[in-house]
C-alpha cells in the first residue's frame, strides 16, 4: 500500500488559492487516475481536479466552499502501487507537500501582514476572500484572531466569517457600541444590518452566482479606476467579407479549420499596436508599463451566459491560420466550460464582438489593468458613396463600427482616435487576392 496526496494544482502565473466547489468523491470511494475527484473556482476560471493515481480515497482534507492555497495537500489516495509511487513528482512525501506549502504560503501571509498586524502566538492563515470581508465589514485583525475556525489547523473559513458576521449583527446595538473602542469599529452603521430593498409586484429575486458577483466587482473597479473615453469609426468591411465567403469552404477543407471574422479582426489590430505601441500598456501608480508582448484577449460567452475573456498570447508572432486556431480553441473551450485558468491570463489588448448579439456598436469596459479595448459591432449592408475615376457612386457595401474605449490617464484623444483609424483602415485594406 501506498499513500499519494492529491495537492491543490497551481492554476496560473498570479493565483495563488482556489475554492473548492465540489467533492466527486468521498472517503471510501475508489478512483481512477485522472478521473474527476473534485470542482475548483478561482476568480479567473472554474476547472475540474483529476486524480493523480488510481486507488481509493482514504482522507478528504477541505470542505466545500474552503479557500485554499495552492500545493496544499487537499486529499489523500490509498493505492495499491508500491512505496515507489509515493516519491514520484506528482505524489510527494508529507514533508516535501510542507515545503510546497511553506513556499506558498508565505505569499498570502505577506500581504495579510502588510493588511494588518498579527501576534506571533497566533499565526493562522487568512485568505484573501476573509480579509477581504473582514474590511468590508469593519472588523478588526484583533477581532478576527478570536473567531473559531472550522477549516484545516483551525483556519478561518469563508462560512465562519459569515457566521461570526451574521451572529454580531443579530446582537442589541448597546452590546456592539460597547466594542466602540476598536479602530475599525468607526461608527454603528457598520454594525447595523442594512435596510434589505423594498420590492413589489410580481417579481423573481435570483442571487448573482459566484462568476457573476467576480464581473460586476471587476466592472465597478474599472470605472472607478480609469476615467473612460469612448471613440467611434466606420469601416468597409465588403472585401473581408467576400473573400471569407470564397475561401471559407476551402480553408476547412485544407486546415481542418473554420475561418471567422475574428482572427482577422486580431490581425488588423495586432498591425495597428505595431504601430502604435502606447495602446499596449498598463498603468502602475505614475509609471506607465510597455508591454513587449501582445497578448489579445477575446471576450467569449459561457453556458450561464457570463463572459470570460481568453487570451491569445503573443499574437503578433502568428499568422492568420495560427490565430484562426487560437480562436476556435478557446471559443470551443468556453462554450465547454474547459478553459483552463492560465489561457485566462495576461492580455495586453481586448477585443469584444458586440456584433455578435446584434449590437451596431457599443461603449466596452477597459479590462484591467489594460487600458484600451475594441468593440467591433454586427456587418450590414448600407448604401455608401464611393469615389471612382468616373466621379462618385452609391454602392452597397458591408459596414461595421467600431468603437475604442481607452483610459484617458495615458491615452489621449489623438492617441486613441489615431489607433482606431488604423485598425478601420488595416480591415479596410485587406487584400481580396489573399491566398488561404
């Protein structure tokens, strides 16, 4: 018999815990390897954990809903291998899984020291998630050492938090002025319930799911963050559109892949950041970052409707059937819910398709911490004026808007207006005689 811990997998570059969503399995129950044992969430994608060797589950570590670090060990795997298996890499010894831990947590617990004070007797780990509702909710690093904690070691859990919340704010109002003195504590209405809204009618009160609550929090911080400016074009899409139509039939035929406006799109704005390479920044207090790399998000829908914005690294070393396949990929991968948490990650440049729910244009919301984003909105057919060599001529021709949200801190008008050109004018200027 063998022992293999099954850890919490590092899920990107920058996430450093994951909740647990979901046990498969329980204790007792026999596994096969890489068959599914538990669901995972972090603020960036949902994934499923498989197992790491076949045996059966003898202990579950975490409840759902915990917060974890990642290389925690999470559950262990009774196998029927030989002691060999448990020195494999993806099995380690406890004391190896302790120094994983050790190397990990001390990333969390630096920011939780610089949030608050702690008293070297009670050195518990606190998640981001609990420190986060611990400030919202005004308690203090004092008050929140004397909360019991379920979790593993006694940690504070995101139920006992909420527990500990729940139970205060049910006190009388005299027993919590009492506890006045404490520096968070500033005034009564932070320990007062807040009035629920009064509703009426036929109505259906449906609680946003966890995906939806992480949106609308990213949203909120990016107006609060970049003053939004908004700039528009038009652009003659009809060559783009006739040359698809020719070529798309024979594209799959040769590549085994379907060809979409979008890696066209990525393309022309790929060109336009080339030349115009302080659209492909960030902001970091007074400093502004030039990003070498450019990285393209692409927002895709998900099942539940939400949207999530994969992103096509180093686009601009690809070439069109290379960006075609990123694309499907992560498009099939989103529709599947199969998207993994590091194809989520550094994006320089966002591109959104408005068009695609029938929008002629939209005003999108930078994705931070970009500081620009394109929405291009639906193609139709329009009347336009055409100049030619035997004077001007209405033609129909296949339109679509554009739109360029930008943060004005760093990027000026002229800036914005300038790049949004470019890209009208790189799809405008697609060559009909392209060979697939």
């Amino acid at each position: 018999m063998a022992i293999v811990d099954l850890v919490m997998p590092k899920m990107g570059e920058s996430i450093m815990e994951a909740t647990i969503l979901k046990w498969h399995k329980e204790i007792g129950d026999t596994v096969e390897m890489d068959e599914t044992i538990l669901e995972i969430a972090t603020d960036k994608v949902d994934s499923e954990v498989p197992s790491t060797a076949a045996g059966k589950i003898a202990e579950i570590l975490f409840n759902e809903d915990d917060v974890v670090p990642v290389g925690t060990v999470i559950a262990k795997i009774e196998t029927d291998a030989n002691a060999e298996v448990a020195d494999s890499p993806a099995t380690k010894t406890d004391s190896s899984t302790a120094k994983q831990v050790e190397e990990t947590t001390p990333v969390a617990t630096q920011t939780q020291q610089q949030t608050a004070k702690t008293t070297t007797a009670s050195p518990r780990f606190y998640s981001p998630l609990v420190l986060n509702i611990a400030a919202e909710e005004g308690i203090s690093m004092s008050e929140l050492e004397q909360i019991p904690g379920s979790g593993n070691n006694g940690r504070v859990t995101k139920k006992d938090i909420l527990a500990y919340i729940a139970n205060r704010k049910s006190q009388p109002e005299e027993k919590a002025t009492a506890k006045a003195p404490q520096a968070p504590v500033q005034t009564q209405a932070q320990t007062k319930t807040q009035p629920q809204t009064q509703v009426s009618g036929n109505v259906e009160i449906v609680e946003m799911d966890r995906m939806r609550k992480l949106i609308a929090k990213h949203m909120v911080n990016s107006v609060q963050t970049s003053p939004h400016v908004t700039s528009f074009t038009e652009a003659d899409v009809t060559e783009i559109v006739n040359w698809r139509n020719a070529n798309k039939n024979a594209f799959q035929k040769k590549y085994g892949e379907k060809i979409t406006f979008t890696p066209i799109f990525v393309e022309a704005i790929v060109n336009a950041i080339k030349k115009y390479p302080l659209i492909n920044v960030s902001v970091d207090g007074d400093n502004i970052i030039i990003k070498k790399d450019v990285n393209i998000g692409m927002a895709a829908a998900l099942p539940s409707g939400n949207l999530i914005v994969p992103v096509i690294k180093n686009a601009d070393t690809k070439n069109l059937l290379g960006l075609t396949k990123d694309v499907n990929h992560f498009a099939n991968a989103a529709r599947n819910n199969k998207l993994k948490a590091d194809e989520t990650q550094g994006s320089t440049f966002t591109l959104t398709n408005v068009g695609t729910f029938g929008s002629l244009m939209g005003t999108p919301i930078i994705n931070q911490p970009e500081v620009a984003i394109l929405a291009v909105g639906t193609i139709k057919k329009r009347p336009m004026v055409l100049e030619t060599p035997q004077g001007d001529v209405i033609a129909i021709r296949h339109m679509m808007y554009l739109s360029l949200s930008y943060d004005h801190r760093v990027v000026d008008g002229s800036l914005g207006a300038s790049f949004l050109t470019e890209v009208g004018k790189q799809l405008e200027n697609f060559n009909p005689d392209r060979e697939i």
